[in-house]
C-alpha cells in the first residue's frame, strides 16, 4: 500500500469512533448548559445519518429512535452510551459490556505528556 499503512476497516473505524464517541460521554459534564446537550443529540444524529458505513447507520438510526441520547448528565449520557454500544454488539454477536464499568474503562485519561490534559470538555460557551 502507499504511505505504508493499512485501509481502514468497518472494524478499525468502529473502535475509533466507540474510542471517540465514549471519551466524549465520559467527559460531559454531570450538569451540562442546554448548548451542550443540544450539541451531544446534534452529534448522535449525525452520525445517523453521516456514518461512513451504510449499514451500520442505518440500524444505529433504528437504535436511537427507538431509544434517544439521554443527555441530562454525564452519568446519562456515558450509560446510555454503553447500552447502545451493546445493541450494536448484541446485533454482530459480540459480548454484552457490563455499563457499571463504563466509568473505569472510559475516564480516565492518559495526562503522562505535558499538556495532554487538555482532553477533558473544552471551554463553556
Ligand atoms: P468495539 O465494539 O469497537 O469496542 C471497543 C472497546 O470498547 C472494547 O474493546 C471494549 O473495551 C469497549 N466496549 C465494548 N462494548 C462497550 C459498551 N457497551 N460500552 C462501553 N464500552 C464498550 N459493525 C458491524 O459489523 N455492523 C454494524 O451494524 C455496526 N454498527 C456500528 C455502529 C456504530 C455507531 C459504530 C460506532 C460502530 C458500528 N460497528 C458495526 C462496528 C462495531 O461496533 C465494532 O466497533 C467493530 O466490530 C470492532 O469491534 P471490537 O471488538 O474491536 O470492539
């Protein structure tokens, strides 16, 4: 391949986007501005709509009408995360995550680097 790296799979944009995606809910804020939550539902309704996987975004459209964000708090948001995350392993046969454990998977953050904690939510508006 040119460039020496690999295509990406369904699979690679999978775990980066679930990277993505519970990193985010893990870091919302446990009492988001209405901004906020606007911007998490305007999120996951894009993805609906614009992730580059047609498949997937057509079931992932019928998981969330089906069950809208829970954008209330962070605790909401990270768990309702989790649940979907576990429809979509349930519908491609892979192990149910236990969401207690959401927390401990997904917040903390490697701060080893200087600066590098600038991952946690950026500024308020
Ligand atoms: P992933 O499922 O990518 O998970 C990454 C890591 O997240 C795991 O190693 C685990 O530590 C953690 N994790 C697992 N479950 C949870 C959970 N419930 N809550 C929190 N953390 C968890 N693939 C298809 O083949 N068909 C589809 O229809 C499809 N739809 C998708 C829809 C969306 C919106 C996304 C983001 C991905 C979709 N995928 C789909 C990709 C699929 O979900 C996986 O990402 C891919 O198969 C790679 O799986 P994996 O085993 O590496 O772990």
């Amino acid at each position: 391949q040119q460039h020496g790296s690999k295509p990406t799979s369904k699979e690679d944009l999978g775990r980066a986007t679930w990277t993505f995606l519970h990193t985010l809910a893990a870091q919302f804020p446990e009492h988001p501005t209405r901004q906020q939550q606007r911007d998490a539902r305007q999120l996951i309704d894009s993805l609906t709509r614009i992730y580059p996987c047609a498949d997937c975004s057509k079931h992932f459209q019928e998981l969330v009408r089906r069950d809208p964000p829970v954008v209330s708090s962070g605790r909401d948001f990270a768990v309702w995360m989790c649940r979907t995350h576990n429809a979509v392993n349930r519908r491609i046969g892979k192990p149910s995550f236990n969401c207690d454990l959401v927390a401990a998977r997904w917040a903390p953050l490697d701060c080893d680097e200087h600066n590098s904690c600038d991952m946690t939510l950026g500024h308020k508006r």
